[in-house]
C-alpha cells in the first residue's frame, strides 16, 4: 500500500504532522487510518480536533490518550454511523423472497454475520426477516463494529422513529414497542442477535458463514484495502454462501476474489 505523503512534493509541516497522527494512533490503538480515504477523514479529524481547540495532530493525539470522552467521540467520527432499518428496501426483500428461503431449503440452521454493524439497525433487520420465515430459532446472528458506543447503542435497541421510516408496518406491530417518544427493539430480536467489537482490517475473521451483510461501508477505505476486505470475506463464507453489500458497492470482477454476481449487490463464494 503507498504511505500517504511519499510523492515527490516535499510535505508541509501539517502533512507532517497528519502523518505523526497516523503512525501514533496506529500504534497505541491498532486502528490504520492509512487505509481509509485521507481526503475524507482528514477533513472529518480536522474538524474535529479544531471543535476541541487543538492547534495540531500532536496535541490532538495527547488528550485522545488521556480523555476517555474525546477517544470515544474520535471513534465515532472515524467511524460511519449513518444506517437504518430496510435501508434500500427492495434489496432486503430480495433477500427475504429470494436468497434465504433458497439457502434454508438445504440447511435451516444458519450462521449469518452483519460486519461493521453499527447502532444494530442492520443485524435486527435481519433477524425479524429470519423470524418472518421461521428461522431465527435455528439461526446465529453475529453483528460487529469497532466502535464501543454504538455497540452500547445496538444492544439498547432504542431507535427514533426515523429510523424505522423503510420498516413495511407488519414488521412495526411484531418487532417494535413504541415508549416514550421512541421505538424499542422487542426482546425476542435482542436475544437472538449477539454483538462483538471488531476491526475489519485487523482482526481475524470467523468461517463458515452462509451470509455476510456488510453495506455502505467499503466506500471509506482505499482500494487495497477493500480488495483484501473482499478475499477475505470470500474466505468466511461456505462455499455457495452469499455477501450482501450496500447501494453504491458494486463489485467489479468478483472472480478475483472467488466470488460470482448473483443479483445486484449479491455475490456468492464460488463453490
């Protein structure tokens, strides 16, 4: 992968001083922002680190390593956290008519992961739709993200009704309890989805899965790092298992990666 700032053109003192930032939190945190677009996140870390008063990375990066309040506020900056419930819906309908009732044809007890999952709206998708088809008993439903808060968030399962605006209303009745100005996650959807912190880009990944659903996420990294993102993943799922990526993930040459086009958006480990 190219190191940011190894062009020719000298680097200023603030490239500098960006890519110190880099190379710390990489160290102290074992998160590589060096795989993430620069323009996008350095833009959203600079605003950041200018609310707060900071004058530059360096001073920026002393306080995240002593105040818990701005490394959990950094986390959520760095992080995505923009999803909800049906969110693209004829996709999960799709989904839901098309590739689980085919999957559960040959094996009802499936092992399903929603990766880079964020307040939980994607996994509890899930698992109301696996209910709907009288699966979610058998079923595993893993959800992971890295980002400790909005773990915290997901397992509370308590939403604004924005949230549910793609949500079809059957699903409203059965899945959701409406309290106190907000909309909460029934007890059956809680239990059956298990949450687990995870960095993508570092830690291992399980294997076996029949669907991995990772959307509107692989659009903030660099192509290196999706390209190994997408074998790996290819790697986790049995063979005819399915990935689920978002709207605007298109992948080009699946076979690259072991993977074969199924639908828009739905690629199947190549058996």
């Amino acid at each position: 992968m190219t190191e940011w700032g190894t062009s020719k053109a000298p680097r200023s003192a603030e490239d500098e001083d960006f890519a110190r930032f880099v190379a710390d939190i990489r160290k102290a945190t074992s998160i590589d922002l060096s795989q993430y677009k620069e323009t996008q996140m350095r833009r959203r870390l600079t605003t950041l680190r200018l609310k707060h008063g900071f004058l530059d990375f360096a001073s920026y990066f002393k306080a995240l390593m002593s105040d818990n309040r701005l490394h959990n506020e950094f986390l959520d900056r760095m992080t995505i956290n923009v999803s909800e419930f049906w969110r693209n819906p004829n996709r999960w309908q799709v989904l839901k008519d098309k590739f689980l009732p085919a999957i559960l044809k040959n094996n009802p007890r499936l092992s399903i992961w929603s990766a880079a999952c964020s307040t939980g709206e994607e996994p509890y998708t899930i698992a109301m739709i696996l209910d709907s088809l009288r699966a979610l008993d058998a079923s595993s439903v893993l959800a992971t993200d890295i980002d400790d808060g909005v773990l915290a968030k997901a397992k509370a399962g308590v939403y604004l009704e924005r949230s549910l605006r793609d949500v079809p209303p059957e699903f409203v009745r059965n899945y959701f309890r409406e309290a106190d100005g907000a909309y909460h996650v029934s007890d059956r959807l809680k239990k059956a989805v298990r949450f687990q912190k995870q960095n993508l880009l570092l830690d291992r990944f399980g294997d076996n899965y029949d669907l991995i659903v990772c959307r509107n996420v692989m659009i903030y990294f660099t192509e290196e790092a999706k390209q190994d993102l997408y074998r790996r993943f290819a790697q986790a799922l049995k063979p005819g298992g399915l990935l689920f990526v978002g709207s605007t993930e298109q992948i080009f040459s699946p076979g690259q990666y072991g993977l074969e086009t199924s639908e828009t958006f739905f690629y199947r480990r190549s058996v």
